[in-house]
C-alpha cells in the first residue's frame, strides 16, 4: 500500500498564480484533512472532509479552496497565490470521529511563493 | 491562550537518559491525545495515543493523562540519538477526528 501520496513535491509559484496540491489514500478512509506547517506554528487545519461529498473549514481556510473528488482523493486549491501562503502543506487521512485513531500523513508539499 | 501548548525547546538529554516532554490543552470535552514525531523534512508519524486517566506505556515510550490539570506528557527512556526530532502533542476535540496541535517540543539526544 502506499498509505497517502502527495504531488507535487516541491513547487515554486509566482504572486498571483494558481495551482492544485493533490492527495490521494489508499486506506479505505472516511476523512481527509490539510494542515500547513510553518517554523515554530506546529500543524494548523486548512481544511477538512469528514467524509464524501463534504467538505468543512478548519482554522485557516482564507486564500484556499477543496474538493473531496470522490473517497480516495482530496485536493487543496490556490487561487491567487500569496507569499503568507509559503509553507510546507500535508495531507492527512483517518477513519474520522470522536474516537479516530492514527492519521496517517502524506510526505508533504513544500511551496514558495515569490 | 493556545488551545494546545508546548514548550518548544529545544530539550537537550544525553544518551541514555529519560526525555519529558510536556503538553497543556485548554478545552476539557477533549477526547484523545496523540503524541506525534517528526524528523526533519519529514511528515508526523503517531508513536502514542492515549485516551484515559494514568500511564500507557509502548517499549521505551510512555503516554501520561491528567484530564483534572489538562495536561499530558511523553517520556522516553533510555533516550538515543536516534530520538532526536520534534515531538508534536495533538488533541481530538469533541465528537469531530479534528486534531489540534501545539507547536512542537524539539528534542535533542546527544551521544
């Protein structure tokens, strides 16, 4: 199994532009997550979708956008890109609800945005 | 006030020692705690979660719960440098898989 993938890897995107961070799972699981980590911030929820078909806010949802495209794949988007928005982004998948166990993360996407 | 705090170190041990890292939350309906490890320019991976009052222990890694004073801690016995890496505390609030995360304690083990 190859557990949560991310593409792209590294990425470099200019003021203004757009992109797609891609996640996918292959663990049967019902939720999916985003987090962006910045230095000495730990993890912060972008967004988040419980299951399929919905999707909900985390704690810092300004300048992004999702779609739970069906239950493996879940994907961030950027509309106009931002240098406050450079950070290393995770993707991350569990069985969801009050007593969910592990969340098994993705190897992240490190963005710069100039 | 941060909803989940860490210390963010760096903690400095030598090899062989125990490590004790700590972690507070504020809200008290919280459900579940997790501590995470993160290598650098790695992702999080879980090494304990703990859901009740008292001690869990897994190898040289042991997870305590204080639901009273809110908070809960990690020791690691017998430190190696192998463990050194930054150690995230998570919190599941209420009935939602939503975790919280403070910011992270750095650990260093030192041969």
């Amino acid at each position: 199994n190859a557990g949560v993938t991310q593409t792209p890897k590294f990425q470099v995107l200019k003021t203004g532009q757009s992109m797609t961070l891609q996640c996918a799972q292959d663990m049967n699981h019902n939720s999916m997550y985003w987090y962006r980590q910045d230095p000495g911030m730990g993890l912060r929820l972008i967004y988040y979708s419980a299951s399929e078909g919905t999707t909900d806010k985390g704690e810092v949802p300004n300048g992004y956008n999702v779609s739970r495209l069906n239950k493996r794949e879940f994907s961030l988007r950027l509309e106009s890109a931002a240098p406050s928005q450079t950070s290393v982004y995770f993707c991350a998948s569990d069985n969801g609800g009050a007593n969910s166990d592990t969340q098994y993360f993705g190897p992240g996407t490190r963005l710069t945005v100039l | 006030q941060k909803e989940v705090e860490q210390n963010s170190g760096p903690l400095s041990v030598p090899e062989g020692a125990i490590a004790s890292l700590n972690c507070t939350y504020s809200d008290r309906g919280s459900q579940s705690f997790f501590w995470y490890r993160q290598y650098s320019g790695k992702s999080p991976e879980l090494i304990m979660s703990i859901y009740s009052n008292g001690d869990k222990e897994d190898g040289r890694f042991t997870a305590q719960l204080n639901k009273a004073s809110q908070y809960v801690s990690l020791l690691i016995r017998d430190s190696q440098p192998s463990d050194s890496a930054t150690y995230l505390c998570a919190v599941n609030k209420g009935n939602t898989g939503k975790l919280i995360f403070g910011q992270g304690t750095t650990l260093q083990v030192k041969p």
